[in-house]
C-alpha cells in the first residue's frame, strides 16, 4: 500500500514559522547580555545644596568629589578632596531623601564624619593625600581613591578604608606606567590622576580611571582638544590589576568663551552592571563657567591596552577605545551647574525608575556650592536592547 504525502496546512506552517522564530529569539536573549543594563530615559528631578561653612564635627564640609550609596542602610558616603588644609582626609555619611520622587534643599541630612587613618592607625598628614572618589564593597568597606601630588613625587593610591573605623584594610598595586617620575616622562598629570572610582555590582571588579591622558599617552585635554584617558580594571578577587581601556574624551568646543583658565576630563564612572557598561561624567570649567556632559559607555568590542606602556606613538585607528553615547549634556537643560565631580545609583523612586545622584566639588570657595542633582532613569528592557541590537549591527 502506498502512502500519500499530505501538504501540511498553510495555518501549521505559519505556527511552526513563529515558533521558529520565537525560540529562535529566545535563544538570542538568553545568549546575550540579559543582565546588562542599557538607559532609555533620563529626567531631571531636582537639586539641592549644602550650606557653605557648614561645619560637622569641627570639620568644614566641603571639596565633596565623590559620592556612593549604601543601598542596605540607606546612606550616602561623600569623600572630601581636602588635602588636610582645613581637616585629615575625611568622607561624609549623609542622608538624601527621595520618598518624594524629587529632590529639594530639605531633603539633605549630613549625618557625621569619619577620619580615614593611614597604616599606623594615624589620620593623614596635609598634603599627603588628594582623595577624589570612592565605591562601596559589600564587606562594609570603601575603597577610596587618592591623586597623590606628582609636584612633590607623592603616589596616588587605591586603599580599602572601614567605614565604621576609617582603617586602612589594604592597599591595591598601582601598575609603574601611572605612576609619576622625577623627570616628567611618565605618569599621571598632577591633579589629573584617579578621579574616578565603581565597583561592579557583583563586587567582581573595581574600575578607575585617568582624568586626563597619561604624560606617555599624549596630550592634556585642551580647547577644541580631546584627551585619550585609560580606564584602569582590578579584579578584586586577587586584588590585582588585570585590563586597562583607552577612554576617548569630547573636545570642547572653542566657540565656548574660556576666559583665563580652563580643565577638563574624565571625572567619575558608575558602574552599571557586571558585563561592562557605565555612566561616566565629563567636566571643564574655565574662570567663566561650568560644563558637564553625562555619556554612557561600554567596553565591547574596546581594545585591551594593559601592555602598551604608550599609545602616543600608535596609530589611532589601530586601538579600539570605549564606546560612548551621549546621554545628557547638562548645560543645555537649564541647571545651574557647579563643579560636578561625582556620581551614584540612588534607591528606586516612587512611581517606577531608579535614580541617579551628581555632587559638586566646592573647592571651598565661597562662591560655589556643594550641590547635588537628582535625576530619575528608565531602563531599556532586554527584548528591547536586543532588538535594536538585531535592527542596528553596524553599533554593535
């Protein structure tokens, strides 16, 4: 006897074509960076500054560089830049109140000061530290990041601190090539070094990074002139470091009026997730103004640099530097911008979106301001973020 072969029904080939693709998809999602986070929004939600001359336990508070959340008590930790002129090197607890969803002047509460003491249980001496950023480990511990002064030969430093205690735990290796010399052909620029500071949220890996280029690596940023920075990444299950990253910064533009002064760099990262995504801030200011854009960075598809002691000499279409988009430029959204260095994830807000804080850096000048800005940020789902992945291979 012999079997007919029936055409399947058109209705069947159809089920069977989206379940193709269905599976198909969901073998793309599940492959790819399903953890990883991606920002599709971010709104402005408030401000708010500190009183200058506010004093706190016979310190002033000021110089607040950096900023981190401490999301099991609910706490901020701000690092001071005080190189021990008007107190030890010292970070801030402080309370940020978002129950609102908004920020405002009252909703800021500085809670105490901690000294950080060095490796004879020992506040700092003046002059011995530059402190600019800090991140939060889950062993209720900061590691703190330090300039160093490249004038007087002082290394910069990365140094885990006890938060109840302000002890010094460890000390993490300093790769040579950042390291100034006495002849000025190497290392950080002064004032130019570990500005920044973010640990994964795994609490896998820390990330720093250059503010400005290397000595070896080319030239300070400049009016019109970007700066090639290198992000610096430890693995903090052997301390030790293990990748660098070329980090490429906007030029600012040269029809911005500069007056007599002017700097500007990479001045904070804020780790996103643990497959190498961030939100960086860069910053110039001059005698006249401030600037501050916010960027969104990953590492796919960067070149790792670790080995090359110089990329001066490299032609740059040969090293893959970070990608960065563009996600907020700051001085076209109203704000009266001051000296913003710093930067965290915040709790979730009311109603839906996690937030994001910036601090300013004072400089103890009575004519700026301690400020803190709130912003409210919508996440890219995965289905989202692999679709235009799919649709755009090309920014891949």
């Amino acid at each position: 006897m012999k079997l007919s072969k029936k055409p399947l029904p058109k209705l069947s080939i159809i089920y069977i074509a989206m379940a193709i693709v269905i599976i198909s998809i969901s073998i793309l999602v599940t492959n790819a960076q399903v953890n990883a986070i991606e920002i599709s929004d971010i709104e402005f939600i408030g401000e708010a500054a500190l009183p200058n001359n506010l004093s706190i336990e016979n310190t002033e508070v000021g110089g607040l560089s950096g900023i981190t959340y401490d999301e099991k008590k609910q706490l901020y930790y701000a690092i001071s830049d005080d190189r021990g002129e008007k107190a030890a090197a010292r970070f801030y607890s402080l309370k940020i109140d978002l129950s609102k969803g908004k920020l405002e002047n009252s909703d800021i509460t500085i809670l105490g000061v901690t000294t950080l003491l060095n490796q004879n249980n020992q506040p700092f001496l003046p002059g011995e530290t530059d402190t600019e950023a800090l991140a939060l480990t889950n062993n209720d511990t900061l590691f703190i990041s330090s300039e160093g002064d490249v004038k007087k030969l002082i290394n910069p430093f990365i140094q885990e601190f006890s938060i109840a205690s302000g002890k010094l735990v460890k000390t993490l290796a300093i790769p040579n090539k950042f390291l100034p010399d006495k002849n000025g052909k190497q290392g950080i620029r002064d004032n130019k070094g570990f500005e920044s500071l973010t640990i994964t949220p795994d609490n896998g890996h820390l990330f720093t990074a250059t503010e400005n280029a290397l000595i070896q690596d080319g030239t300070a940023a400049k009016p019109n002139v970007s700066t090639p920075c290198r992000i610096l990444q430890y693995n903090l299950l052997t301390n030790q470091p293990e990748k660098e990253f070329l980090y490429i910064t906007e030029p600012v533009s040269t029809s911005t009026n500069f007056g007599s002064f002017f700097t500007s760099g990479l001045t904070d990262l804020l780790a996103l997730d643990n497959q190498g995504h961030f939100v960086s801030i860069e910053r110039f200011f001059n005698s006249l103004q401030f600037g501050v854009s916010l960027y969104e960075v990953s590492l796919e598809g960067a070149d790792e640099i670790q080995n090359t002691n110089s990329v001066l000499g490299i032609d740059s279409q040969k090293i893959k530097p970070v990608r960065k988009k563009l996600l907020l430029n700051l001085r076209k959204s109203g704000i009266l911008l001051d000296n913003v260095e710093g930067l965290t994830m915040g709790p979730s807000l009311p109603g839906g979106g996690r937030s994001l804080i910036l601090i300013s850096d004072n400089n103890f000048n009575s004519l700026q301001r301690n400020q803190v800005l709130a912003f409210k940020l919508k996440i890219k789902s995965p289905l989202l973020r692999l679709l235009d992945r799919l649709m755009s291979p090309s920014q891949r």
